[in-house]
C-alpha cells in the first residue's frame, strides 16, 4: 500500500523532475559501495604511508587532476548542450560532427598538459616535498591522468540518459583503487607503489567508459559526417564562445577542490597537505551528493530550457532546491556527529587534527549541495558568462581568504577559505538564477 501511493506521487511530479530522480537513482545505485570502498582504500594508504607520506601522495594526485582540469574542456557539457538539439532533429551527421570535435578537444588537452605538467614539477616539483627520487613517477602518473580524460564519452551517455552504464563505468574507479591500495600496502609500500595504482585505476576506469560508447553504437557516430572542420560551429552556434567558458568555469571551479591542497602543501608542507587531504576526501565522500545531483539534474534543465512550448522551470528550480537543501541539512547533521570517529578510524591518531578542517569543508560542500542546480541552469541556458563571472569572483574570495587565514590558522585556514569561496559562489550564483527565472517568467506573460 505504501509502495503504491509513492509510485502513485512519483508519477504526479512534472518529467523533467521525474528524469533527474531516475538519472540519480541511477547514480546514487553504485554509491553506497564507492563510499565505503573509498573510505577502505584511503585508510590503507594512511595508515602505509604516514601522515607525510600520504601528503606527498595526495599533493601529486591533486597536482595531476588540477593540471587535467586547467586543460580540459568539460566537453561532456558541450556534448549535453548541443547534442540535444542534433538527437532532436534526428541529425546523426552534425552529432558524429560534434563528437569528434569534442574527443579531439580531449586530445588537444592531454598533450597541453603534458608539456604543462612537465614544466611546473620541474621548476616548483621541491617545493611540494616531491623528490627526486618520486619525480619520475609523479610525472608518470600526471601522463596517465591526462591521457584518460573520459569527458567526451560521459557527455555521450548522459545524452543518452544511459545513466546506469555510466554509473557502472564510473564504479571502476574505487574498484581498482582498492585492489591498487592492497597491492601497494603488500608488494610496494611507498608512494610510487599508491602512485602506480592509481594510475592503474585510471586506465581501467577510461577503458570501461570507452567500452560501453562503442557498445551503445554512439563511436560510430564520431566517423560519419565527413571531415568539415568549420561546419560545426555553423551548426552550433555560440560553440566557441561556450567552450571556452566551461574550461574557464572547470578552471575556477577546481579552487575548491584542488587549490586549498596545494596551498596547504606550500604553507604547512606535506603533514599538513595528508591531514587536509583525508578530511577533505571524508567530507567529499558525504557531501558528493551535490555532483550527482549536477551530472543528473543537468540533461533535463537543459531540455526544460530548449523545449520550444517552454517548461515551467522556475517550479522546477524551486524543487529542486527544496530537495537539496533538506539533503544537505541531513549531510551535515551526520559530519557532524560521524566525522570526527571516521577520521581517526581511517587515519589514526596522526590524522586527528583534521576535525576542525573537515568541519569546514563539509559546511563549504552542503552549501554547493543545496545550489547545485543554478550553474547547470546558467549553462543551458546560455548564460555561462554569467556563471563564469560568479566564479571568478568567488575564486578570488577562496584564495584571498586562504591566503590570509593559513598563516594565522594553519590547515584548518584553508577549510575556513573554500567556506567562503562557497558562499560567495552561492549568493551570485543565485542572483543570477532569480533574474533569469523573472525574466523567462515575465517573457511568457507578454
């Protein structure tokens, strides 16, 4: 009786609200198991490594994906976006046409970083306590962590709404991190051993993103359309313009992921860069509702906003706020009280200065969770200047305030940093929301 009157009031909710519960179901279905995967292979390399080491380990992977993300184009947004319009018309031809630009795009970014990453570990590599002796696999692993940038496919099956073999695909990654972790702790108890299966993990991950494309048939779309480099931007209007803007907001939006690590590591060093980077991953491993909600919410905001009779997706955006904040205020309540015993169950006694930072974090990632759904709204909606704009200026606000507060309150500084960074991102954010839905409101009324 009960499953019923559910199924009977899942059916009531408008389809675009429907869609996005079914793409995070689907999310939402690998995650139980990531999480604890995650929390397993985290305290064996904790525990491996030290509290040093694992801060050299952590300031290398974080280098890596920063460097990826600098360089990389969110091509899985420009796939989404404009792929809608081509699925729409049943132009198989400007998809192939699309695609291909966008896996060429991913291309272009791994040899950019390539030669990026070379030249920064070289001349700053000391100065985030990674050694001669680690410099060859850290630069290794930054080659393997550009040369499986999966976005293009991800773009593709969240077209497709193949929301449940994306999420298969993406499960790959703790999976072999696990297995990885448990190599190293037996075979190669040291950073390259951690380094190395990672890396593994990554290949493994990109390769099971690849496999179920070609499965789905979309790769063969990428070689069908000819080779006219210049058509699809005719067929994509506003393409360039919208390719440099998600690269521009990737880049800033990495300040709250990947910036705070490396500024711990060049403030406090790598002890402080290990403790930073644990409470960061265990509030993460809470708060990463706030990301699937994104990646599931955002093929239906896009087709809200380019459906030619219009959606009403200022109820749309009103209930899916609602929904993310009491899942937010949820979240925190359980940091709160479960925190603080994780942290020293996965790091040990070494890691327990780390409760005030993860604090602070987990407050930073409830407020991205409970507006989690204004930037995907920006971008379909051709307003990405707007959201890039936003965070441009909550980037400074993280790195002033970072920079201010690590010398006088240390580790936990940096965690008080992407607090703020947080929420000024929110309140612009959504301002620019609230504009937009007036607007689209008053549009339909004349």
């Amino acid at each position: 009786m009960i499953d019923s009157s559910h199924r009977r009031r899942f059916r009531t909710l408008p389809e675009g609200v429907r869609a996005a519960g079914r793409n995070l179901g689907w999310l939402m279905a690998t995650r139980g198991v990531v999480a604890v995967l995650s929390l397993v292979y985290l305290g064996i390399a904790t525990r491996t490594l030290g509290v040093a080491d694992f801060g050299r380990f952590a300031l290398i992977t974080g280098a890596a994906q920063a460097i990826a993300t600098i360089v990389g184009f969110q091509t899985w947004q420009i796939v989404v976006r404009y792929g809608v319009d081509h699925v729409n018309s049943g132009d198989d031809a400007a998809l192939g046409r699309l695609l291909r630009l966008c896996i060429l795009l991913d291309a272009a970014s791994a040899l950019g970083g390539a030669l990026l990453s070379a030249a920064i570990l070289l001349m700053w590599g000391d100065q985030f306590g990674i050694t001669r002796d680690l410099m060859v696999a850290t630069i290794g692993f930054v080659f393997i962590e550009l040369v499986t940038i999966r976005s293009s496919p991800v773009g593709m099956l969240r077209l497709r709404d193949k929301f449940s073999l994306a999420a298969l695909a993406d499960s790959t990654t703790p999976v072999m991190r696990f297995a990885g972790a448990l190599g190293a702790a037996l075979l190669m108890p040291s950073v390259t051993g951690f380094l190395i299966g990672w890396a593994i993990a990554e290949v493994a991950t990109s390769g099971a993103y690849w496999l179920t494309v070609w499965r789905t048939g979309d790769l063969g779309l990428v070689f069908r359309g000819g080779a006219h480099g210049r058509r699809v931007f005719r067929e994509n209007p506003g393409l360039f313009r919208f390719m440099l803007s998600t690269n521009a907001s990737s880049t800033l939006g990495l300040s709250t992921k990947q910036a705070p690590l490396l500024l711990v590591g060049g403030y406090v060093g790598p002890a402080g860069a290990g403790a930073f980077r644990l409470a960061f991953q265990i509030a993460q491993a809470l708060t990463k509702l706030s990301q699937l909600l994104s990646r599931a919410a955002f093929p239906e905001i896009v087709r809200a906003v380019r459906a030619p009779e219009g959606r009403n997706i200022g109820r749309m955006m009103s209930r899916v706020f609602l929904a993310s904040a009491a899942a937010a205020l949820v979240i925190l309540g359980l940091i709160t009280a479960l925190g603080h015993p994780l942290l020293q169950l996965v790091g040990g006694s070494d890691f327990r200065y780390g409760r005030t930072v993860m604090l602070w974090l987990a407050a930073a990632g409830c407020i991205d969770l409970a507006t989690v759904s204004f930037e995907p709204v920006l971008m379909a909606a051709q307003r990405a200047g707007t959201a890039l704009v936003a965070r441009v200026v909550s980037a400074i606000a993280l790195i002033v305030s970072s920079l201010y507060l690590l010398p006088r309150e240390g580790t936990a500084g940096a965690g008080m940093g992407v607090m703020v960074g947080s929420v000024v991102a929110a309140v612009l954010l959504g301002w620019a929301v609230i504009h937009y839905v007036r607007g689209n409101r008053a549009a339909k009324v004349d």
